[in-house]
C-alpha cells in the first residue's frame, strides 16, 4: 500500500518519541512491502518559533492531504507567558477542530507484564481492558471564554450541542458493540446543564442499542470508580474536560502515562476512504525529562498501530506492532517510568530499536497470531 503519513514532532519529547515511531512504520512498511511517504511538519512551540504561529497554514494542508498523521506532543515553560498571543496546545486543539476530529479514542489496556509498574493492586487490576472516547472538538476548550486581562476576571464555558453530543454517543456505542457490550456515559448532570443535555441526549441516542448494558455515572464518582473496580468498565464516553482528566487518572491503571496510545477521528476520509486520522500518545511534551533520552517511545509507537488498523486498513501489521511491544516487555526491557525494582532500564532509543528488532525477527509472524 502506498501512503503518506504527516509527522509533526512538537516539542520536548514529542521528537523524541516520534523519532522512535517513525522508525517502528519503516520496519512495518520494509516488512510488509508497503511504501510509507513521511511528511514532517512543524506545529506548536517549535511553529511558533519558526513562523510565528502554533498552526502554520502549511500543516494543515500537509495533514488534509495525507493518510494520516502521527504527532507527538507540544508546550514547555518556554511558550507558557500568559501574555503570549499564540500558544503551542492552541494549534493541537486547532488542528483537531479544523479535521473536526470530534472522538479521540483511548484505549487503556493492562500489559501483563506491568502489573508492577502500576501504583494499583495488583487485584484491582486483573481484567482492565478499556477504552475512553473522549468528546474532542467541542465542551469547556472550545466555547466561548475571556482571559483575565483585567487581572480580575476570567472564564471559560461548557457549551454542548445535541448533534456534537450525539456523534460522539453513536460512535462509543458502536465500539461498544465490538468489544464487551457495556458503555458508560460521563457526565456531571447534578450540577451542570451543559451535562444535563448530555444526559438526555445520551440516553435518547443509546435507546437505539438495546443489546448494550448502559450506565451513567458522574464524573466525581466516575474518577472513584476508575480506581475502585477499573476491570468493570469497557467502553466510557465523555466530554473534552471530564475525559482528558479521567484518561490520565486511567494511565496509573496501565503503569505509565508512556504507555498510553490514542486516536483521533472524525468523518473525514483519506484517499483509501478510510477515517483520516491523528494519532499521538496521550501524555504531553513532559519537560521535566526532555533532552535525557529517557521519555517512553510506547504510547508513540502504540499509536501507530492504531493508525495502521483506524487509516490504513492494516490488522495485521497493527496487530504485528502490539505483539512486538509485548515481546520486548515479555523480555524485561523498560524505560524508567515503568521500570522495575532493582531492574536496568533503557533508553528511549534502546526500546525502540529492541521494538524494531523484534519486529523485524519474526517473519513467520508467530506473534501476530498470538496476539490476535
Ligand atoms: N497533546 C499534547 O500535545 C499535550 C497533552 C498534554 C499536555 N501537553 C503539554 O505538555 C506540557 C507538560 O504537561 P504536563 O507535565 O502536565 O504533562 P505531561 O504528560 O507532559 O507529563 C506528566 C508526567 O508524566 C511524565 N511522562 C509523560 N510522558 C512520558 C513518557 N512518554 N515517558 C515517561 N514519562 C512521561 C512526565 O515526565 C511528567 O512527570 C504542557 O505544556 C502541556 O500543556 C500537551
């Protein structure tokens, strides 16, 4: 298959783990036989850097026009000046509004091997297998808001429509539907009338899945239960805000924020007529360890199965990506963030060549088949 997959690095470690997932779709495509066209792009603080701007006009035609796009994460201290007129999270949030990626799918997923790796108990964790759609064009980051610059007042406004809530219900009900039947729906309808008419659309859309075992939960309770029973849950849809803090609540789950993988789709199609897609870890730019080589290339590099199953079409290759991750795992590597007691752990490098490697020995894909 041919394809071009746009790259945009962002900042801090965002190169970093790119660097390391563009070499895992090199191995894929040397594998496979496939032809992957990269398109590197500059958005974020780096954008801003070079041409003023977080979203350069050139990067979203670059990402209009591809497959796909891989990014890795924007911001750090040096863009973060209150007064600045552009911020680097501004042209991510831009750009998934101007491809109206409006579900970001995060899947929380237990490696086995990590059980250690999570703060949790070890029997809370037995079974945790989720999946976050997180409502992502629309709610509290995107509605009408005024900065403090009287220094005095500020806001910021949860606006929902029917049809924004709608699609994104829909689209977590028909995951739903592949995985193990139960959705749960996230909302502070006690207190906030944006969530109200979540709840009531919500409940109105779902009454079209019969075959689903439906709850609705409220956030504060929700981040509780996160915790409390993680293994109950399968499929939880929420808006931006609610879904962004529960996804990272639900990152201790699966030992790292490096750890965690996600996809952003809408109803826009590539020329394979399948969902044009960004795909990015879901931690940001973490500058408290840019620059030391020591940042988890995982979720980056797990991202990019999930390009290959949502924008290309490609289970097997996805799946060949997974498995190589497992294995490497399976053979005790780590990065710090996930390492073990008294264990040795690598660099951001190091695993990625060890994922490429592992990927790369096993023509017979043994470990395909194991993991599907
Ligand atoms: N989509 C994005 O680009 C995105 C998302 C979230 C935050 N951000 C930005 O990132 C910057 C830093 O934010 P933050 O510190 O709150 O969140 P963060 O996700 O960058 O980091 C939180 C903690 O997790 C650790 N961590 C994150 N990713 C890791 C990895 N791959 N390997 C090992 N450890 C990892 C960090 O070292 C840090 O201790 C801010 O400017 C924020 O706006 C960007």
């Amino acid at each position: 298959m041919d394809a071009t997959i746009v790259i945009l690095d962002g900042d801090g470690i965002g190169p970093e783990v790119t660097a390391e997932a563009k070499k895992i779709l090199a191995a894929v495509a040397e594998r496979f036989g496939h032809n992957f066209v990269f398109n590197h792009q500059l958005i974020g603080g780096c954008a801003i850097d070079q041409f003023g701007v977080s979203l350069p006009e050139k990067t979203v035609e670059a990402a209009e026009d591809a497959d796909a796009a891989l990014l890795g994460a924007v911001g750090g201290p040096k863009w973060d000046a209150p007064s600045s007129p552009d911020r680097p999270e501004r042209g991510v949030l831009e750009l998934r509004k101007t491809l109206d990626l409006f579900a970001n799918l995060r899947p929380v997923k237990l490696h086995p091997q990590l059980v250690s790796a999570s703060t949790i108990k070890e029997e809370t964790l037995v079974g945790v297998d989720l999946l976050v759609v997180r409502e992502l064009t629309g709610g509290v980051y995107f509605g009408p808001r005024k900065e403090a610059d009287d220094d005095f007042e500020a806001y910021d406004t949860m606006l929902y429509t029917r049809p924004e809530i709608e699609r994104v219900v829909r689209l977590a009900a028909e995951s739903a539907l592949g995985r193990r039947r139960r959705l749960t729906s996230v909302d502070k309808a006690n207190v906030l009338a944006s969530s109200r008419l979540w709840r009531s659309v919500a409940t109105d859309a779902l009454a079209d899945y019969p075959q689903l075992d439906v709850d609705h939960i409220l956030v504060d309770a929700m981040a509780m239960h996160l915790i409390r029973r993680p293994a109950d849950f399968d499929v939880i849809v929420a808006g931006n805000l609610f879904g962004d803090i529960l996804t990272d609540e639900a990152s201790m789950l699966a030992g790292s924020m490096g750890m965690l993988p996600s996809a952003s789709l809408g109803d826009m199609r590539n020329r394979h007529s399948l969902p044009l897609g960004l795909y990015e870890p879901i931690h940001g730019s973490a500058p408290d360890i840019a620059g030391q080589g020591i940042a988890n290339p995982l979720a980056a590099i797990l991202s990019n199965a999930m390009l290959l199953r949502h924008s290309l079409g490609l289970e097997k290759e996805a799946a060949a990506i997974e498995a190589a991750v497992d294995a490497v795992l399976e053979e005790g590597v780590r990065t710090p963030d996930i390492k073990q007691k008294g264990a040795e752990t690598v660099s951001t490098e190091v695993m990625g060549n060890l994922v490429v490697e592992m990927l790369k020995s096993n023509p017979d894909n043994q470990d395909v088949e194991r993991a599907q």
